[in-house]
C-alpha cells in the first residue's frame, strides 16, 4: 500500500521530539546537527520537520511533536509528504512504532482512481510487530475508497459486491437480499430505494463469521449510495457530497475487517442496507404509511428522513439473531454536525458500561465519540395520528436524540444497542486526514468491543430501563 517500504529497503531513521525535550535532545547531537536545527528555527511545533545533513548527505529526520504524544497517530501523519518524495525512512528515537506505522499509512493515502498524476510519498520500512496497525491502515483505506467513489461507480450493487468480496477473504458466509425477499423481508429498506434506476435496485448485503460457540455482535451500516432527500428534494450544496451517505456502512465494513483480521472471539453479524434515494415515479412520498419488519407502521414526514427508515429493518433483522450487541452507524442527522461538529461522532445507548468502554476506548485510541442521551422525554415527538410512529419530529430541536429515539422502538430493550451518528469526511486536508471519506470510530469501536468480548451476554451489563 502506499507509504510502505519493502522490510529490507536502505532507509535513514525519523527521530521525534516535543518542545519541552528539545534542547536536552539537541545536547546529544553532533555539533554541527545541532547548530543546524537552531539556525534553521526548528522549535518542534507539531508536523515541523527538518532533515539532518552529514558528511554524505542527509542523515536523518526529526519530526516535531507540539504538544501531541507519542501514542497519537496524527502526530505522524503527516511525514509521508513532508519527506522527500519516494524517499525511505525507519522508526528512530522519541516515536511510538505502531502509532507511527498507523499515521504514516493513513497520511500517504490519497483517492487516485480517477486523477492521472503520480503520487509518491515517503515510505516506511515497517518495524517489528506492526502487522496490526498495517492491517487497520488497509481497513480504514478501503473504507476511505468507498466513500469517495462516486455514486455513479458505488451504487447498491458495488457496495453489496464489497461485503461479498471482504466475506470471499475471511472465508466468511455471505449473501444478498434483492428482489421479492426484500419486499416481504424489508419493506421499508425496499420503499425506500424503489425509484432507483434499473440495476441500483436496492439489497441487502449480509456477512456471517465466526465459531458459534462465540457471543454474536450484530454491525448494522446505512448504505445509501445517493441520497437526493428524495421528493423532499435537498438543495444543490446539501446534495454535493451524498455520495458520503454509505459512510455508516463503509465504518461498518471496516470494522468486521478489523475484528476478523484480528481474530476476536465473537461471532459476527454484518448487514448492510445498499439503497440509493432517488426522485422518480416510484418514490414513497410524504404522507406514506410504510410497514417495518417489526410490524410497527411509520408515517413518511419527509422522505430526505431516509436512513432510519434503511435502519429500523436492519436493526429488527439483527436483533431477531438473539445477538450480545447490536452495533449500528450512519450519516444520520445535521443535528450532530451541529452539535458537535465534523470530527466527533455522536454515540448514543442505553447501556452505561458499553458507553463508557467505547468512550473510553476512543479516547485512548485517539478515534473519539461523544456520548448525547436518548431522552425518553422526547419520544412523544414522533407520535403520529395515522401510524405508529413518523419518521422526523414534529418540532425543529433535537433532531440527532429523535432519530435515536426512533431507532431504538426497532431493538428490544433487553438488546444491548450502540448507534453512531457519524459524518465520514473530512472538510479539509490534515495530517493522517486528506480531505474526503473518512473512517471515522473504527478504531475505537474495535477496541471497545475487545474489552467488552469477556462480558458480552453477561447479566451484569447496566441498562437503563
């Protein structure tokens, strides 16, 4: 993958250090290497880099740390282009291998299927031991691809057809729901994607792996391939980046990639809806009463309200499986955006030790979410005088804790449920984060989930009720 050096490539070392260790680090260098950096107003600031010259050339690297850590891959995310281009380089002193490994790869990634033009960035020779961050790297990457194609090269069958190939390499069970099944199975999924031209008819794409002996930990992902808001037509700049509307079931992708690759002791679940929302004579309407899996009938009171609609059959299907946790992200709501901004997905659940352990897990893992409540108070909002439920709320506020609201009538209350509200792009290009699809709370859902496998099914999980 790009960013990666053959083990026995000639390669000079990357040395880290933080502003605080600069000085103490440059009494140990040569002289003249020192007095080099001085004059060159090298202070260690964050994605600062300078090259140490020697008597046959450059020697060596140092990369500034600010005031990140060491065990923070985005404080190395951005060497592969700030090095010389095709140059190699390995793990020096002040640098956490795996952190660096991670951001290296993540920070060489760009989105080349469509753009002529060569891209070399620097490489690193992969130190021992790194064979899991290489492999979280090729996760997130793929997922980064699938949210940047567009919709034109990634509709419903393309994203079904990524299950089935992730499935293919894990010797995993997989299948698709497409046609009559779908209608009797996931009707509202299947209203949702009926104006879809001929061959993006939306399907259901399912992976099944692992010992049966395991807990079962069903990933629920929207997959909406375009979303035009559908006859609540979006305006031109809302409707720019749909394309990003799978980013849900690009993260859900990546993590069972993640968690086989990994070998954890679960069995796993992956359903991802693949629909795409589009404007045509057989689109549902506002004012449609649609069936769910459940049973329970909703009231369409707006169509760009799609994605729950996509995931209240997933999450029925999953929680007849008798699953130990359903987990479930989407490009839900604005309201997040709002709220907390691009970079922090929004978890929602009920159960206490699960929000704390994926919390924490991000935060650790430097792949953050913020926890917002499901407030029971606001479920009268989505009463409606013809069906069970509508589908927005009847009041402009909350919209990100109403659309939990309405997922969580689709999960019995004795099923441990996670939901990630999630953005999945990137504004602008950062360090580690080129602007585009981004795979966000991965990371951070594997490693809570690995802490959480020795509780799964267990009574003593705390649900609030």
């Amino acid at each position: 993958m790009d960013g990666l050096a053959a083990a026995l490539t000639a390669s000079r070392p990357v040395h880290a250090v933080s502003p605080a260790g600069l000085q103490a680090w440059l009494d140990r260098l040569p002289f003249a290497q020192a007095e080099f950096l001085r004059a060159s107003g090298f202070s260690g600031r964050a994605h600062q880099t300078a090259l140490l010259p020697g008597a046959e050339g450059v020697t060596a690297a140092v990369l500034g740390l600010g005031e990140q850590t060491l065990d923070d891959p985005w404080a190395y995310g951005g060497l592969p282009l700030s090095l010389p281009d095709g140059s190699a380089w390995h793990i020096g002193t002040g640098i956490d291998p795996q952190a660096a490994t991670l951001g290296w790869l993540l920070g060489a990634y760009r989105f080349r299927r469509y753009r002529a033009g060569a891209h070399y960035p620097a490489r690193l020779v992969p130190p021992p031991g790194s064979a899991d961050a290489i492999a979280t790297a090729r996760a997130i990457c793929r997922a980064r691809d699938l949210i940047n194609a567009p919709a034109s090269d990634c509709g419903p069958a393309e994203l079904a057809d990524a299950v089935l190939a992730l499935g293919a390499a894990h010797n995993a069970t997989t299948g698709t729901i497409e046609g009559e099944a779908l209608a009797a199975g996931f009707p509202a999924l299947r209203a949702v994607g009926l104006a879809a031209a001929p061959g993006r008819e939306p399907r259901v794409a399912v992976l099944r792996w692992g010992d049966p002996s395991h807990p079962l930990v069903a990933l629920c992902g929207k997959g909406v391939c375009f979303d035009t808001g559908g006859l609540d037509l979006k305006p031109a700049e809302g409707m720019r980046r749909m394309k990003k509307d799978m980013g849900g079931a690009a993260i859900m992708i990546a993590l069972a990639e993640s968690i086989m690759t990994a070998q954890l002791p679960v069995r796993l679940l992956l359903l991802v809806g693949a629909v795409e929302n589009s404007v045509g004579p057989r689109a549902f309407r506002p004012g449609d009463i649609l069936r769910t899996r459940k049973g329970l009938t909703v009231e369409v009171g707006n169509t760009d309200a799609e994605g729950r609609l996509v995931l209240a059959d997933l999450l029925a299907y999953a929680a007849e499986q008798a699953p130990a946790l359903i987990l479930d992200a989407a490009t839900l709501t604005g309201a997040a955006r709002v709220a907390l901004g691009p970079d922090l997905p929004a978890l929602f659940t009920d159960d206490e030790t699960m929000a704390a352990t994926f919390v924490d897990a991000g935060r650790s893992g430097h792949d953050p979410v913020w926890r917002l409540p499901i407030h029971a108070s606001y479920c009268s909002w989505l009463d409606s005088t013809v069906a069970d439920l509508v589908n927005v709320a009847t009041r402009p506020m909350a919209g990100a804790v109403v659309a939990a609201l309405f997922l969580r009538r689709f999960v019995p209350s004795d099923v441990p449920w996670v939901h990630l509200d999630v953005y999945a792009w990137n504004d602008q290009g950062r360090p580690g984060r080129p602007e585009g699809g981004e795979c966000q709370a991965m990371r951070g859902l594997r490693d809570g989930l690995a802490a959480l496998v020795p509780r799964l099914g267990a009574p003593t999980l705390d649900r609030m009720r």
